[in-house]
C-alpha cells in the first residue's frame, strides 16, 4: 500500500433486483472504484455445490474476506460490494462487519448506499439482460421470481434506523423511478467520491 488514502469500501445493499449491481457498476464508472458484486463467488461455487451446503458457504465467505483483505492493502481508490442484507438476521450483520473490517482497521472509510424499489419494478428487472447475463443462477425467472417474492416475505430487507449510529456513512435512495446513473451520481456526491 502506498502513502495514499485507503481504498474506500461501499456497500450497496437492498432487495433482490432492486439494481444493486447496475447501480454499483455506474458507481464505479465514475469513481475509478471496482465493483466486486456477490454473485462473482456465487455463481462459480454454484457449478460445484448447492447455496445452502456447508461446502458453498465456508468457499463463499472465504473467498469474500480474503478478496476485501487484499483490496483493502492494496492501491485501488475503492471497492463497490453488492448484497442482500437480512437486517433482522445479527448474523449478517457480523459478516459485513467481518467484509469491512481490514478496511476499517487500515482507517478507511466504510460507506452504505442502500437501494429500495416497489416489488413490481424490481420483478421487471429480475428479467433484464444485464442481471441475467451475470447471474446464470436466476435465469429460471418462474424460480427468481418466487424466490424474490418470499425473500420479501421472510426477510427485512431494508433498514429502518440501523443506520442510525451512521448518519454520514449511509445514503438511501428509493430507485422505483430513478434510472442508475441518476442513482449513481446522488451517491458520488453524497459521499463526495
């Protein structure tokens, strides 16, 4: 690492389909940052093991901390990382604290856009190219589908006042009507990246 600032760390969090990804790619467009998201160790590990063995969770967050650990001694300006957080599940909670701790212990900042979206629009958008393009594991649209619909059944996907102890570090923006370069340039200025 050089004499220069730490790589920044963005979360971009929310819903499935709500355009975490696109969102973080035009990001990182205009940043210089690198996006990193999730789906880039789950859809290797998919061809070898099912999501909820053992096997692809130990290779899936392991592969994860060891890629933030680098990132975060090396000399990127950031890294943009997409996930779906279950905010009432601690146990996700530990595991971004767990992504973002070699940034933090390196002083650098750690940033959450978090992204919400009517369940309508984001249905449309669990068929778009893009998405499907990168995540062959939601091809099948009559399984993503369901699967979207009963994780907003089961899960709190997005934040109440978890952000609370965090007012500088944590944007929300609803992208229902928003397109993800107007997303992308309200977070850029936000968080003056």
């Amino acid at each position: 690492m050089s004499d220069t600032t730490p790589p920044t760390l963005l979360f971009v969090v929310g819903p499935a389909a709500v355009g975490k990804m696109t969102v973080g790619g035009a990001i990182a467009d205009r940043t210089g940052f690198k996006l990193f998201h999730n789906h880039l160790t789950i859809e290797p590990l998919l061809r070898l093991f099912p999501y909820e063995s053992p096997q692809f969770q130990r290779l899936n967050h392991a592969f994860r901390e060891q890629i933030f650990a680098e990132a975060a001694a090396s000399d990127l300006p950031g890294l943009v990382f997409t996930l779906v957080w279950d905010f009432d599940d601690p146990e996700d909670a530990a595991l971004v604290e767990r992504y973002a701790a070699p940034f933090r212990e390196r002083g650098a900042r750690v940033l959450f856009l978090e992204l919400s979206a009517d369940q309508e629009v984001r249905l449309e958008r669990n068929a778009g190219e893009t998405r499907l393009a990168e995540k062959a594991s939601k091809r099948d649209l009559a399984w993503s589908n369901g699967n979207l619909i009963g994780m907003d059944a089961r899960y709190r996907l997005n934040s109440v006042d978890d952000f609370a102890h965090l007012p500088d570090a944590h944007l929300r923006i609803d992208n229902t009507r928003l397109g993800p370069d107007e997303v992308a340039e309200r977070a850029v200025a936000h968080f003056r990246l």
